[in-house]
C-alpha cells in the first residue's frame, strides 16, 4: 500500500533555548516522527495538515522558518519502514498505560478510570497505525469500564425498526465489534445510517443520535454478549442462520474467546487485522469492513 506524507522542515535561531523546547514539546504532542534533526513526518490528512500548519505559525512566531511538503517515498525510507517506525514510536506509551490499567484494574475507581481514559484517547489520537499494545490496553479499559459500570438489567432499547434517518454513534479506531454491528445495522436496520466516530471523553449525546459500543450507548455489550449480538437479538433478523453464525465469529475474535470456534474466525481475525493495520481512518476501515462482512454472509446463506 503507497501513503502519502507530510514532511515538515524547519529552522529556529539557537536563542532563546525555550522555544526549541516547546516546538519539539509540540511535535511530541501531536505524534510526529523524527527522520532527521528538524524533519518531522506525519500521515497525510485534513487534521495532520492543520496541526503541522499551526506548528508553523509557532515556529515563525519564534523566528524561526518552517518548509511542509506533501511527499511519498521514493528511495532510502519505504512506507513500512515509516509505518513500524511510527508504531515503535508509541509502543512505549501503551506500556506505561497498561501499567496503569493493570493497577486500576485490581481496585476500580470512577475518578482513576476517567483520567485514564483521557490518557488512552490522547494516545490513540496520534497512534495512526495501531502500535503494539492498543488491542491489549482497549481490552483493559472495556473490562474497568463493565467493573465499574455493570449493565443495569432490564435495560430498555429503543425500537430498531423506528431509528430509520438516525446519526449512529461510535468510539473512532473501530475493530470487528463496531465494524460488524455498522454494516448490521446498514443492512438491515437502516441503509442510509450516518456513521460518527467520536472520542468517548470529549463526546456529548446530541437528541436523534444512537449511540452503539460505547458507554450508556442504547445498543452495547449486554451480558456476554457483543455488541453485533445484542443488535442481532433486538432485530428482526433474529433467527437468521447466517447472521446467527457472523454473531458468533464476531464474538469470539472481540471477547478472544474461542466459545463457538467456528471455522471462519480464524480468517476473519486475520482480515480485519489488516484492515486495521492499512486504515487509520475509520471510514475506510467500515467501507472494507462492511464489504467483507457482506461477502460473509453471502457465503454462509449459500450454504
């Protein structure tokens, strides 16, 4: 897969020394990767291009220049150097933070468990390529979530049949669970669905939104279930074979258990691991999620 790039360069004069400090605090922030003194990259984008643009107008209020350019690489650096580069960049990061999961876990606090959760969302933010750790630390903060935040049964859902023209709204960096469950409901709940992915900590509920796989969502994990189970048992398509066999691959590779060990997980997982791995963007990752889920179910309703 080719990527596109932006390269930042640039200048400072050597005083005063503080105003190095704080670019260089700033491109940490923002999940740059050295490639040489005073040559940054970041994966191309809207976001990527606005943060490198207001790090220039730091660096020119510091008397300093700053060249960006959109590059891709040609010679010396291939892309999946880059990519395991930004990778290892923040394998670290996740270490320090399951740590602190790990802790947390064995005595749940509300007021701990929020501050990590901002931790850990600052930390996707600039994670563009799943580093080692983020299935390992997303794993832990859903089970310090369900410590401390049981589901309150019976829980009341809304009618499926009447969300029709809603905004679905989910945690962004989706995986198998939020992927399935989007083309669930696309497919059969509401084809002209609108999708949102937001950051948990920063998100508020607006009316005419639902959310799903997220926490207080309308339609979540409900007991041992995942998401894509509980929406499947809300719908009508409830008995469908087909789809009560996707249920059960979507069960195993989100909670890593091996309950159903049905012959198609094990190729699943490994698909939408590479979905993963080549799409930061969580629209591109639903659009090839949505098509391998659909070729899914073709092949087991021909069966």
């Amino acid at each position: 897969m080719s990527y596109n790039w932006l390269l930042l360069l640039h200048q400072l004069p050597p005083k005063p020394a503080y105003a190095r400090a704080k670019i260089l605090r700033r491109l940490n922030q923002l999940g740059a990767l050295p490639v040489k003194n005073a040559a940054y990259l970041l994966p191309a984008n809207e976001s990527t291009l606005e943060d490198f643009q207001w790090t220039q107008r730091q660096i020119e209020e510091d008397s300093g220049e700053s060249w960006l350019f959109r590059v891709k690489t040609v010679s010396g650096l291939s892309d999946e150097s880059i990519v395991d580069a930004f990778r290892e960049l923040r394998k670290p990061d996740y270490a320090e933070l399951i740590e602190a999961a790990s802790q947390l876990l064995s005595q749940p606090s509300e007021t701990e468990w929020r501050r990590l959760a901002q931790r850990y969302s600052d930390l996707r933010r600039i994670d563009f390529f799943d580093a080692p750790g983020s299935e390992e630390m997303e794993t832990l903060m859903n089970r310090i979530d369900r410590a401390l935040h049981p589901p309150q049964e019976p829980t009341a859902h809304p009618d499926l049949a009447q969300l029709r023209g809603c905004t679905w709204v989910t945690r962004r960096g989706i995986k198998v669970d939020r992927m399935s469950s989007a083309w669930l409901i696309r497919r059969f709940i509401d084809p002209n669905a609108v999708f949102v992915f937001v950051d948990p900590a920063s998100y508020t509920h607006s009316p005419g939104e639902v959310r799903f796989d997220m926490f207080e969502g309308e339609f979540t994990h409900s007991g041992d279930m995942c998401t894509f189970e509980a929406l499947l048992a809300l719908s009508a398509q409830r008995e469908d074979a087909p789809l009560r066999a996707i249920a059960e691959v979507v069960h195993d590779i989100d909670l890593r258990e091996q309950k159903y060990q049905r012959p198609e997980t094990a190729g699943i997982a490994l698909m939408i691991d590479g979905i993963v791995r080549r799409h930061s963007d969580d629209d591109r990752r639903l659009e090839e999620g949505s098509a391998l889920f659909e070729s899914l179910f073709a092949s087991l309703s021909a069966r």
